[in-house]
C-alpha cells in the first residue's frame, strides 16, 4: 500500500516504530499532490522544500530519541485563510493575491509544537463564502468522486485534498457549515468544535461570532487526534474558553449504552428519500448499540437560514471593510483620488459572492434598518440557542443529515442563489449556537457519498467521538475514493 493511503493514526504508529521515515511520508504525498492535483485543484500553494525540510527535522529528532509530539511526521493541509508564516494567506480572493503571512495563526503554532508538517495552503470559496468551492477567484475545486461535481464549500479545498490522499489530516473553517458540508460530500469525517474551543487567532475573519476552525480526518480517530492539539484556551482570543482539553482518545470506543439521541421532526420533512433511508440505517445501528433513539421537536430551526444571514453578512460587511486597497492587498491600477482608489480596489477585488454578501450586510446595518433587521436576528439567534439548550439538558447528543442533497453538480446552482444558501439548513444552526457536531460517512446514494450529523451539547466533543466511534466501527462506510 502506498504511504499516501495511510490514515493519520496509522502514519504516526508507522513513523514512532521507525519503520519509515517521515520524509518518507511526506514525499509519497507530494508526489500523489503532483500526479492529481491538476484535475482535483484542492491546492492554491504547496510547500514542497519547506515540508521535506521540517520532515528531515522530525526524523532527526527519532534518531537522537528526542521525545515526539503527537503529530510526529504527520502531513497536514491548511485552508488559505488560516496564517502560516511565510505561506500566501489569499483566502482565495483577487484582493489578497500575493500576500504572504509574516506570522503563524494560534492553531499552527500548535500544529508545529506537535511535530506535524504541512504541506500546504488549499483552495476555498473566496473570504470563505459559499457552499460550493465554485467561488475561489483562482479555480474550481472538484469533487474526488466525481469531477464533473463540487466538493462543497467553503472548506471544499480541505475536503477534496483529505478524500484524495493529498493529506493525511486538514484543517478548515466554520462559519456556517463550512467543514461539515464538503466532509458530507467528500466522504470524510468533520468537526466543527464549540465556539471558543479552538482560537481564531490568526484566522481571517469572516464573522467573528460565527467562524471556527474546524477539523477533518479520514476517519474519526484521525479527527479527534488533531482536534486535541489545536484546542485549547489562547490569551490571544479572547473568546477562547480556559476549559481543560480531554485525551479524546479515550472516547473512542464502541459503547454507547445508555446514550440518549434526539431526533428532530422538522429536520426530515421533505428530505430526499434515499438521504431519508440511510439516515433511518444510522439510527437502527445507534439502537443495536445500546442507544437510546427518540423523536423529538426543534421548531424554532425553521428560522435558521434567514438569521444566519443577516447576522453572518452583517459582521462580513464590518470585517471586510479593511481590504480598501490603501495598507494593502490588491489596489486598482485607474483611480483619481483616495476615494476612488477604495472603490475601484473593491470592484475589482471582491468576487460576486462577496461584494452580495456585503452589501446585504451594510443593508442590515444601516440606519432605519438596524433594529428591524441586525437587532432582531439577535434575538432569535438566543431563542434558537434556548431551543437547543432545552433539548440538550435531556439528550447526550441530536442527529440530522449533513445536507439535504449529495453534491451537485458544477455550475448547477449558480443562477439560483436561494437553492444554494438552503443546501446549509442542517449545519447553519449550530454555527449559530456555538454548539459541536461532527458529521460522519454513512454510505452512498447513486455512487456519492451521504453523511450523518451529531449535534452535541457545549465543550462535548468527547461524546460526538464516542458516538461517530461507535457507529463506524459497526458498520463500513469508510469510503474509499475511487483512481483519479
């Protein structure tokens, strides 16, 4: 078996009883990099001399029996809006074309403490906005199992690149579902931790109370691996929570005896039957494991989409106000004064998905229309948050589909933008709630890949571990992607 193919855990064991070498394993992906990315286009840069360079630096290390971090010799794929230093930090976009990050985000920091190595930036819908990849000013991701289809967005770079054997392990971002949708399409599994589990220190903001980096692996030990070493309090972030980070591995076993589940009527009305029968699979396995499954109502969801937008281009609308092309970034080549050169920097900067995004955002927030519109959607987002808390001081854990559809096709939702913000109504709320969930493969309808969701209660990753856990070693739908 080539190196490539080898889960995260896999290549740690490999690597700690010297049986290769980590440049060993960094070579075999960069060299599985060169022969598909082509066609894939999950990579904007890829770190060739640099991750030879730290690999050679982790074998040193074993040969004088230095101790190892947990990632030793691991190679790890980063999404281009997470800051590595002397890597571009593009975030996919025109407007930050050629920058290149002088400082390491909080995450990577923690990254490169643990011995891993990475091997790259990846491709992503531009400032993170879309649910589809088709979105990155550079080029169109495509979907492992299918090229003619998306990998999902806007983390579908890191999805593509796990599902392919471009890495071993990625990290992405979360504002709305931005993990766990392109791991549903891509047949991986994803993690989107509590908000103020892992810092955003270093991440380029999209909305500061939506985003969260955001884990994936090709299986759930590899998630919960690398979710352990990027979480924990930053003095950095502020909105980081000083909460002692468990060994996840030691949720990782198949007992899930007395669990309660929730199931949520609302999640399933008009839900594609064949999406509706592999979910109904899930919840047979969970009740053979010893689970408790049971209906329940979570009506307030029914307002999810709507809040989330409001209040996710709200903050985009403030965040992106920086990129004027004055201190830096992309600047108009015709401009007549300082005035002008904001404009023209920005018209032909930002993509149509962004400057959409923002000029909804500066509508919401803009006099007459704060109270009617940002103000309110507050207020809901605590009436959903409640909706959730009520559930959860009952249930260990809610599950729902990833998305309501296996991936589309490239260039299908293009023209019809409302189809497209729908396909998020299953991840959307958590983002709103700050809660945890993890989405996990759970077999195939017509040769694509389907996933299922756990929703958690706050800071209770270990218990969507244990659970996804429980249910992929009961079962075989760790997908294999096919020769590309």
């Amino acid at each position: 078996m080539e190196l490539y193919r080898l889960k995260a855990h896999e290549i740690r064991d490999k690597i700690i009883r010297k049986d290769v070498k980590a440049e060993e394993v960094v070579k075999s992906f960069l060299s599985r990099i060169e022969d598909i990315d082509s066609k894939l286009g999950a990579y904007l840069y890829v770190a060739k001399e640099e991750s030879i360079k730290e690999a050679k630096r982790v074998d040193i290390k074993i040969e004088k029996g230095e101790k190892l971090g947990l990632l030793a010799g691991i190679p790890i794929a980063i999404k281009d809006n997470i800051s590595v230093l002397g890597m571009q930090n593009t975030c996919a976009s025109k407007i930050l074309e050629g920058y290149i990050s002088p400082y390491d985000a909080f995450v990577v920091k923690k990254l490169k403490t643990c011995d891993s190595v990475i091997l790259g930036k990846t491709n992503m819908d531009e400032f993170a906005m879309g649910s589809s990849n088709e979105n990155s000013a550079f080029k169109i991701v495509k979907n492992p199992f299918d090229l003619s289809r998306v990998p999902g967005g806007s983390s579908g770079g890191s999805a593509a690149a796990v599902a392919s054997y471009e890495a071993a392990l990625s990290l992405g971002t979360e504002t709305g579902g931005s993990v766990r949708q392109p791991a549903s399409f891509c047949g991986i599994v994803g993690l989107k931790p509590t908000y103020g589990r892992v810092s955003r220190n270093g991440v380029v903001a999209f909305a500061s109370t939506l985003d969260q980096v955001g884990t994936m692996g090709k299986d759930v030990e590899d998630c919960a691996l690398i979710t352990e070493v990027v979480s924990g309090v930053d003095k950095g972030d502020f909105t980081t929570a000083d909460i002692e980070v468990p060994n996840y591995k030691k949720f990782l076993t198949k007992d899930v005896k007395g669990k309660r589940i929730g199931v949520p009527e609302e999640f399933f009305n008009g839900l594609d039957g064949k999406i509706h029968k592999k979910i109904s699979d899930v919840l047979r396995v969970f009740k053979e494991n010893g689970a408790i499954v049971e209906k329940i109502s979570l009506p307030l969801l029914n307002y999810s989409i709507a809040d989330y937008y409001i209040i996710a281009c709200a903050e985009a609308s403030s965040n992106l106000a920086r990129f004027d092309g004055v201190k830096y970034g992309f600047r108009a080549k015709n401009f007549k004064d300082a005035e002008d050169i904001c404009i023209n920097s920005r018209t032909e900067g930002f993509g149509r998905e962004v400057k959409r995004r923002i000029i909804l955002g500066t509508y919401v927030l803009s006099k007459g229309y704060y109270d009617a519109y940002y103000k309110k959607a507050l207020k809901v987002r605590n009436l959903i948050k409640m909706d959730f808390q009520k559930v959860l001081s009952k249930y260990d854990a809610i599950i729902t589909p990833t998305s309501p559809t296996t991936a589309f096709k490239i260039g299908e939702k293009n023209k019809d933008v409302l189809s497209m913000y729908l396909g998020d109504v299953y991840t959307v709320p958590v983002n709103i709630a700050g809660l945890p969930a993890i989405t996990v493969p759970c077999g195939y309808v017509e040769g694509l890949p389907v996933g299922f969701q756990l929703i958690g209660n706050y800071f209770g990753e270990g218990t969507l571990f244990n659970l996804a856990f429980s249910y992929e070693k009961s079962t075989k739908h760790q997908n294999e992607i096919p020769n590309i």
